[in-house]
C-alpha cells in the first residue's frame, strides 16, 4: 500500500479481494443492525400507537358519557 498522487491510499492488486471480502462482511454486519434497529423502531411505535389510541379512546367515552 502507497500514496498516490494527492495522497490518497492506493492499495496492491492483491489487496483488493481481502478488500472487498471485508467490505462486503461489514455490509452485512450493517444490514443486520439496521434490522434489528428497524424492528425495536416498529415495536415502540406500535406500543406507542397501541397507547395513543386507547387514550383517544377512553377520552372520546368520557367526553360522550358526559353529554
């Protein structure tokens, strides 16, 4: 591995497969928080919806209940 011509890294040719194995191992290390962030994300917001809408609820029967 050197430094090309702005200083940027240039790697070997061999290092390229090592390289793109490590990519790919942690697109998919990414892929599988993501899910699992995506699926805590879904539960809290259906907890939540499911609590907002028995609020809504219960405040709709006492404001018919007082009429």
């Amino acid at each position: 591995m050197g430094y090309g011509e702005w200083g940027a890294v240039v790697k070997s040719p061999t290092s390229d497969a090592d390289s793109t194995k490590e990519h790919l191992i942690d697109l998919a290390a990414a892929q599988t928080v993501a899910r699992a962030e995506h699926s805590e994300m879904t539960r809290l917001f259906g907890s939540f919806a499911a609590g907002a809408k028995s609020r809504l609820r219960s405040r709709f029967t006492a404001a018919n209940s007082a009429r």
